[in-house]
C-alpha cells in the first residue's frame, strides 16, 4: 500500500487559451486513456499548466525527467508517444521542435559511444549528485534500499536476495557475496564487523576512488545493509591514504547520515544500530589484502595471515568479520530495490550484473565505464574508447593491474567476465583496463609491474621476496641487452614457483604479467635476447638510433624536437643522428610520423 | 536534528525531486560542475569561480549552481552539464575560463546550446 505513487515521468501540458483552443484537453485525455490501458497510470503523472508561450506550436507536451519538448500534438499521436517514449524511452522524433537547429546537431547522449553503451547501476547517480549533500541521495532513491530491508525483509532475506542476484566481490576475487554474508552471519560470536575495502591499490584503477568521491552515501548504505544481514553493528571503512577528497566526502557523508539518524542507534526508528568509522591507510599495497588489511586496522604491520581461520569466522580483533569492495557495496541498494532476480537478468550465466572499468593507456575516451558482465573487449576499447589515438593500432590491453594479464589483438572478441578471462591468461581484477598500442614493449610492461610487486611485497614469504627481485633482475638484463638464450624458460619456470607457492594474493599473482606477455609476445623476447633490438622502439639500450633512409619524410620533425642537437638534418636531405650527441631520449621516435627511426 | 523515520525519506525524496525537475518557476538553469579528483586536477575550480563570479556580477537569482563528483569521461574534463528549464541536459567538454564564460552567456542566459564545445544532450541509461 503505497502513499503515493511513485512518477517516473512527467508530461506537463500546456492548458493555457491558445491550447486548449487547438485541442490540448483532448491530447491530455488520449494521453490518460492510453496510459490507463498499458497500466501505467501510477508511473506517468499528466499535469496541466498555464501557458507556456508557444501558442503557435501547440498543443505543447513537455515531458520530464529529460525536458524533452514535442509540439503540435494531436489525440492520435498518444498511442505513439506512450509506445515509444514511456515505453522504450526513444524520442518521438516527428514531434521535436525543428527549428531550433543547435537542438539537432548536438547528439544525444545515447548515440555517442561512451555514454550510450554504458548501463549504469554502481556509477547510477554520477554527474547527477552533489557528494555533499545527502539529499540528493536520498532525492534518486538514496537509503530507501536500507528502509526496505529493515521494514520489510529479515536478514536471511536480504541475504536470500543476495544470493539470487548472483552479486561476485568486485574487487577481483570474484567470491559470492551472497555466500560470504551467509557464512558470517551463521558466527555467534558478538561483535561482529564489516569492512569496506577502500584501499584500490592496483596502478591505473580509480573506479573505487570515484565512487567514494561521488556518491559516498551508496557506500554507507551498502555497509548498513551488510550489518543488518550479519548482525555486525560497527562497519570500517579502510581508505588509502593517496585519497584524501574520498576520506573528506566520506567523512562528511557519516557526519550527515548520523543527523538523520541513519546512521548510529534505532535507525528508522526499526532497533538496528550501526555506525561506521574509516580508517586511512598508509601507502601499502599489500594491505589491500583483507587479512593484512584487518591487522592494519588493529595497528599492527599488514601482512596476511594463513586460512582458515576465514576472516567470516575470525577476522578484525578475533571476531566474525565481513569484507566487501566498494563497488561490490555499492550494488546493494539497487539490487534490494529492484529485486535478486532483476539483477541476474544482467550479464552473464557466472558473471551477473555490470563491471565498471578504469579505461586508461593509448586509447581515445579515458574514463570510467560501467557495463553488462558479457561485453566484448573490442566493444570497451572501440566503441565505448573511441579507438586508439594517433592513428595507432591496437596491441594488447592489460586488465588486472600488477595480478593481471595482457589480451592481445587475436583475443580482443573476448567476452568480459571472470571465467573467460581466466581461460585467456588473464583476470578481471578490480577493473583497470590499460589499453597499449605498438609503441608499448611487453617486455617493459612487464618489468613495470614486476618492479611495483617487489616493492610492495610484505617480505614474509620466500618466493614473493625473493623470486620477484631475481625475476625482476633478470627482466633488467634482458631489457638492457643482456639477455642470453634460456632466460625466458628461466623466467616461465620462476614465475609458476612464485604463483604457486607464495601465501597471499599479491605473491600468488604478481608473476602472471611475465608470464602472460611470455605466452602472447614470446617473439618480442626474442629479439630482446637473440637480436639485441626492441621492436616497439621502448628499451634505449636495444635500440640503434639510426635513420631509416628510405623512410625519412625529410620533414625535418625529429631536428626540430631534438633536445640534445643530436640531430643533423637539412631541407630535402635526409635526416642523421649523432650518436655522440644523443641521450637515447627517444623524443625522435615519438616524433617521427613514419616510424624511419630503428 | 530529529531522527527520520522511512515516511520521511518519501517526503524529502519528493521534496527534492521537485527541486531537481526545475517546473516549480525556482530555478530557470541548472549548472553542474563535475569535480571529481580528475576535473579538478583539470582545473574545474576556476570554472566553478568563473560561474559563481558571472552570477553574483549580474545578479541572478534563478540559476542554480552545484558540483558533482566524476562525470565518467576523465580524458575530457573539465566537464560541465548545463541544463535549462525546457530542455535536455547538454554536458560540454574540454573547457577552460573563456569557453566557460561563452557558455554563460550563450547557453545558460541566451538559451542557445554553444554546440562547438558540447558533447552530447540528454541522460545517460540506468540499468534499472
């Protein structure tokens, strides 16, 4: 029994003289007849109103929330509209307004690539909220998920509803969260904790940090609805350091929710307490592991510590303790608003509801994009990415950061979820996508990120501590020139010791960027070690540095940027380097439009 | 501060609501600056200042002016969405101090979209 029913569209209608005079009072009935007869009365709201101006045009139907403006409505377009624009959500194109040309040529946001493929349930209040003001959150349906849970479900039911969402942790283990509330819950060792994972350490990935930027409250909301589940009254939010706008907006989003009262004790005046509190972080990677996360919580030095017992039975201080990512919080409330089984409508048979990326690297629209589990790569990198810049192509695209892998061109029809990405080498991670073009050594990369593992490896195991430096030394070798036949059977066979015998996450994958540009770019590690050259032009100690005469453009470009003078080069000539000038910058070969530099 | 009960959240969800569809004759505009740590690195502050500065310059009163966090489309901002009363949203890219005050002018008191710098129009799908 609802007190009022919920609008999901306006249609405002002109009843001022003019209008009625051309007809506006017999739209409006065709209009309610026809809403009357899809049964959508209690969704779409008619309001009549003074005059809008127009008289010319009319009768005039303004329709909200997108302001679209049709004109010169007749009764017999009323089936059309509702069929199409309530319906389908298009636009009834014959109805615009025409004349006001500017209207026309800026697109839609629908038919623009970035925007339109995305579907928006984590991301569903960006650009739309101010982060600081928790009305607006609760204006979109903010904490009505919480209302819902505490009036209506009990917690087995929340959890039931989880379970049926088919929800997977989102940041990048995959475990069912459904599963993970199911077994905490089942403890009776008070208190209980949930944790939110805020730490988002993988290089290049921020979808995290925008969330908690931007919609602070979905986070809090996610927390209090876990509590409620499994019976934990006290929730902490671990932030990293490097976030300090997340920690303010998050901080002032507690300061607020505790005013309402949706935060602290007898919440909705329904007898649950819960209150959260953050702790920032310090600058270490591994203390995005959950175990190591807790013990820095308690002060104590992040490292992991071995399981069982799991953190569901004895996590935080001892206690049964629930983890989740901030993306995987911030599902909740629209999936206990719409229901488990809405939310299994989308994506894929194991993987259910959206992702969102961090799309970065050499590719057009770097940003944040939320889509259905199942899209392509290709679909992420050209449609919603707009391609790669500067007329490049497409040569891998890393996903997973530091634990993650490369998909290269021939695998880029892949469909994103978590088995098929596993299958190809790689894994979906908490969702930094970096998109390389040519001009990107898979060797380099791969040093890159073996470089940032061994600097954030606690150091308690052996392999993880020691496997990584020897790994990332003789990456140093190779991509220095010294490289010798065997290195790369060498490297593979060290890498799967450090997989597989290393305690935590951070060691059990750090050798999967090695391994996974080994077993799709073995040819470029060949020319590291047996030609001494980098094909992709990176390593400054493999490349030559000489010109390529039939290539040279004579354009005079690489004279011109050349920091160091190194370059001689005159009109209709082409060009050469002096190689006692030259620094090995390679501003050159940035440079050079048609790749007439080796 | 009371404590609010799940009526409650109905009434301010409607409260705002209104607010935000911009036919209670309250507000003629709104213009959203997008200040997520990538606009602002971008520079969105000065757009914010250079919007607040032209509304208080020419007294208006029926301009609403707020922030959001990250739009989505980092590699573009600074990002704006400007929205007037009887039209779609049109969010504009790439801005900077003088396209900002153009917009301003055009857009936001002239009622015309500057279509060289905008991006699209409209809103983007939810999944619900």
């Amino acid at each position: 029994m609802s007190a009022s029913p919920y609008y999901r569209m306006v249609f405002m209608m002109c009843a001022g003289t003019g209008c009625i005079a051309s007809g506006s009072l017999d739209v409006r009935d065709a209009l309610q007849r026809e809403l009357t007869k899809r049964n959508l009365q209690d969704e779409v709201q008619i309001i009549m109103t003074g005059c809008n101006g127009f008289c010319a045009m009319g009768p005039l139907v303004v329709v909200y929330p997108e302001g679209i403006f049709y004109n010169q409505v007749k009764p017999e377009h009323a089936p059309l509209i509702v069929e199409e624009h309530v319906l389908k959500g298009r636009i009834v194109e014959k109805l615009l307004f025409k004349e006001e040309a500017a209207k026309d040529r800026v697109p839609l946001m629908k038919d623009i690539g970035f925007f339109g493929l995305q579907r928006l349930i984590v991301l569903r209040n960006r650009g739309l909220i101010d982060a600081e003001n928790i009305d607006d959150y609760i204006a979109r349906d903010g904490y009505a998920a919480l209302g819902k849970a505490l009036e209506e479900m009990t917690p087995e039911e929340v959890i039931d509803e989880v379970k049926k969402s088919g929800l997977r942790g989102r940041g990048g283990g995959g475990f069912p969260t459904g599963l993970k509330w199911e077994e905490c819950r089942r403890y009776s060792n008070f208190p209980k904790y949930t944790i939110c994972n805020g730490d988002e350490g993988d290089p290049g990935a921020f979808m995290d940090r925008s969330v908690m930027e931007g919609d602070p409250h979905s986070v809090l909301e996610g927390m209090a609805i876990s509590g409620y589940a499994i019976g934990a009254e006290q929730g902490y939010i671990y932030v990293r350091a490097e976030y300090p706008l997340a920690i303010q907006r998050l901080q002032k989003a507690i300061v607020d929710a505790r005013e309402y009262g949706l935060l602290g004790k007898d919440i909705l005046g329904k007898g649950f307490n819960f209150d959260i509190a953050i702790a920032p972080g310090a600058g270490a990677f591994v203390c995005g592991e959950s175990t190591a996360l807790m013990y820095s919580i308690e002060g104590k030095r992040g490292m992991p510590r071995i399981k069982p017992p799991r953190s569901a039975e004895a996590g935080l201080w001892n206690q049964p303790t629930n983890l989740n990512n901030v993306e995987t919080f911030a599902n909740l409330n629209p999936l206990i608003l719409n229901g488990g089984e809405w939310f299994a409508s989308i994506g894929t048979e194991g993987s259910k509801g959206t992702k969102v990326f961090a799309l970065t690297g050499a590719v057009n629209n770097v940003g944040l994009v939320e889509v259905p589990m199942g899209t392509s790569l290709r679909s992420l990198v050209f449609d919603i990415g707009g391609g790669i810049p500067k007329k490049r192509k497409f040569k891998a695209a890393q996903m997973g950061g530091p634990s993650g892998g490369c998909i290269p061109t021939d695998l880029v029809d892949v469909e994103i979820d978590y088995e098929s990405l596993l299958g190809a080498g790689a894994m979906m991670g908490s969702g930094g996508v970096v998109v390389m073009d040519e001009m990107t050594c898979m060797v380099d990369t791969a040093r890159f990120f073996t470089n940032f593992s061994v600097d954030e490896s606690c150091g308690k195991c052996t392999p993880c501590r020691e496997g990584l430096k020897v790994m990332f030394d003789k990456l140093t070798d190779i991509v220095e020139g010294r490289g010798e036949e065997g290195d790369v059977e060498f490297l593979v066979e060290l890498g799967h010791h450090i997989n597989g015998t290393s305690h935590c996450g951070l060691g059990k994958s750090a050798a999967n960027p090695v391994l996974s540009t080994i077993r799709y770019f073995r040819d470029e590690y060949d020319a590291h070690i047996r030609d001494k050259h980098c094909p992709a032009l990176v390593c400054p100690d493999l490349i030559d540095f000489v010109v390529i005469d039939e290539k040279c453009k004579m354009c005079g470009l690489c004279y011109r940027n050349c920091p160091s003078s190194a370059i001689i080069w005159e009109k209709k000539k082409v060009a050469r380097i002096d190689l006692e000038k030259c620094t090995k910058c390679r501003t050159c070969i940035s440079n050079c439009r048609f790749g007439a530099i080796r | 501060m009371p404590k609010i009960s799940i009526q409650d959240l109905k009434k301010i969800k409607e409260r705002e609501k209104a607010k935000m569809v911009l036919r209670e004759g309250q507000f003629r505009a709104r213009i959203t600056v997008h200040m997520g740590t990538c606009g602002i690195a971008a520079g969105a502050r000065e757009i914010m200042s250079v919007f607040r500065d032209e509304i208080a310059r020419r007294d208006i009163l029926d301009v609403m002016l707020t922030n959001s966090g990250c739009a989505g489309l980092c590699a573009k901002e600074p990002m704006i969405t400007v929205e007037l009363a009887d039209q779609s949203p049109v969010k504009y890219v790439k801005l900077d101090k003088d396209k900002a005050l153009r917009i301003f002018d055009e857009h936001v008191v002239g009622g015309t979209p500057v279509e060289d710098y905008a991006l699209a129009r409209g809103s983007e799908t939810m999944a619900t």
